[in-house]
C-alpha cells in the first residue's frame, strides 16, 4: 500500500508511517492513500475502523463531488487536476477526503497535483488541524483550475479572431475540442460548489470561523468557473452555428460559379455540337470562313453573357 502520513502538533509537522498513525496523537494527523486496491480498503477497515459506509465511499471508482456529514466528521469528494493523462469526459481527478477531529484520511486513484502544494504547506507550518487541510486542498484545486478555465475563453476568442471561410474545417476542430473541455470541467465544478458550501455551514467543531471562509471563497470561485464554463458552452455553439452558416455560403457561392460556368457554355456546346454534326444541308458549311465566324460567334455569345451576369452581379 502506497501513501504517507502527517503528524502536527504544536504547530510542527513530522512525517510518521503509515502504520502507525491511528495510534498517533496531535492536532492533526493526516493519512493519505494513493492507491485503491485490497490493502488500502483493509488498511481502513481493520486499522482505521472506519465505517463501511465511509470504506466505499473512499474507494469507490465513480464519483462525484459531495458532501456528507457523518457523525461529527464529514466526508467530502473534490475533483482536482491531475498530471496523468485523462479523458475528455473525465478530465478531472478524483480526491475523497474523511475528516474527524484532529484526523483527516485522504484517497486518490490518480495523482492529483494539489496535493503537493498542500505537502508543503504542512512541512511549512501553515496547516495546524483537519479544518486548515481542507480548506487548503479547496483553494489549491480551485487556483489550479482557474487558469485552464481561463484558457478555454482565449482558446475561443482566438477563433472567433481568425473566422474566415478558408478555416471553417480547422476552426470547427478547435471550437468542438473547448465546447467539449468546457462540458468536461463544468460537469463537476458545479457540484463541487454546492459540496464546499455545504461543508462551509456545518457544524463541525473542527471548523473554524477562518477555515469557513476559505471554503466559501472556494466555493464563490468554483461558482464562477461554472458560470464562465456555462458561457464558454454557449459561446461555443453560437461559433459553431456561425461557422456551419459560412460553410453553407460558401458552399452556395461554388455552386452559383459552377451555374454560371455551365450556362455560359450552354448555348456554345449547342453551337458547335449542331455544325458537328455529320449531315448535309447545314448553312454554310462548305464556305471558308465558316470555322471563323462560328468562332467568332461563340466569342461573342460569351462575352455576352458574362456581360449580362457582371450587370446583375451575380459574380459579387
């Protein structure tokens, strides 16, 4: 079983083993698991005595962002940003969280990178009880994700800058691709919202006035990703109608070009193909100047009709 475990007490963090942190006492024992095989579920079981309830919950491998209380603790399932390679519709990473007084038991299947800034808080002395640590883990997810949000609108912007007809086909691509993303991130920032402010207004004696704060600052910050994320979606389908329209124009605009190449040699393939016939009796067909005047007939014929076209501007 991999993971590692904290000891704070009297504003000092050590590391101490994992087998040996239930027996542990301070202000702060944090016990992180990286794995969700059989030994960590029986780690939680036997060592830790946890609830069968909180065993599934922190092992399982779909979830979502929530929040329960349990007893007067809570378990609490954020989502973060991982530097393992994830799917478009699972972008995000998976960290569930059980916190009791002066214990908190943390689980991930995939490496989330908001936890190496929480590591170093620790070791650094600015995360004194379970109430710090979450509220950390909160503001560190919530500042990691708010760049790629940001992203998502300048990769948009810089789409809507370079519409043109001759980049419908590579526009399309990208502006599917941050609809996509943007469906991907809002599907778990709007219920990890509701899960840090629920979290934020229980009544937990571990919480204090500070850490409530930070979890409603989180909270308020995940709201507007999720309402940027909302915006970028829509943004993104009036993009791509956008572009299906000027794909449609410039579809209209070869077909009318084409049209207007056919009628122009229309009546000159009517021309040559009735003094190309093989028959006798045609007017003019033995005299020298014929070959010259049917050509110069179809000249003129053609001119004509470009004439007529350029004067209802149908070439515009």
């Amino acid at each position: 079983m991999s993971g590692f475990a904290y000891c704070v007490a009297d504003g000092k963090a050590a590391r101490i083993d994992i087998g040996q942190a239930i027996a542990t006492t301070g202000d702060l024992v944090w016990v992180h698991l990286t794995s969700n095989n059989e030994d960590a579920q029986a780690w939680l079981t036997d060592t830790a005595k946890a609830p069968d309830y909180i065993v599934d919950a922190l092992t399982t491998s779909e979830s979502r962002p929530r929040c329960d209380a349990v007893g007067d603790g809570a378990f609490l399932n954020l989502r973060g940003r991982s530097n393992e390679a994830m799917t478009t519709s699972d972008p995000l990473a998976s960290l569930r969280i059980w916190a009791v007084a002066g214990r908190v038991i943390s689980v991930t299947r995939r490496a989330v990178t908001a936890i190496d800034d929480v590591v170093k808080l620790i070791e650094g002395g600015h995360i004194r009880d379970p109430g710090d640590l979450i509220a950390e883990f909160a503001v560190a997810i919530t500042e990691e994700l708010d760049p790629e949000v940001a992203d998502l609108g300048d990769r948009l912007d810089d789409c809507e800058a370079d519409l043109d007809a001759d980049k419908v086909f590579e526009l399309r691509r990208g502006v599917t691709k941050v609809r996509v993303a943007a469906i991907g991130y809002r599907r778990f920032l709007q219920p990890q919202r509701a899960a840090l402010e629920k979290l934020a207004a229980l009544p937990c004696d571990w919480l204090h006035d500070d850490d409530r704060l930070h979890l409603s600052s989180a909270a308020d910050r995940a709201a507007r990703m999720a309402e940027e994320l909302e915006a970028i979606r829509e943004r993104s389908a009036l993009m791509h109608e956008s572009l299906t329209d000027l794909r449609a124009e410039q579809i209209d605009s070869r077909a009318l070009l084409i049209s207007i190449v056919a009628l122009i040699f229309l009546p000159l393939t009517f021309l040559t193909g009735l003094y190309g016939m093989n028959v006798e009796g045609l007017p003019y067909a033995k005299e020298p100047w014929a070959f010259d005047a049917i050509g110069g007939i179809c000249i003129a014929i053609t001119i004509g009709i470009i004439g007529y076209f350029s004067a209802k501007r149908w070439f515009g």
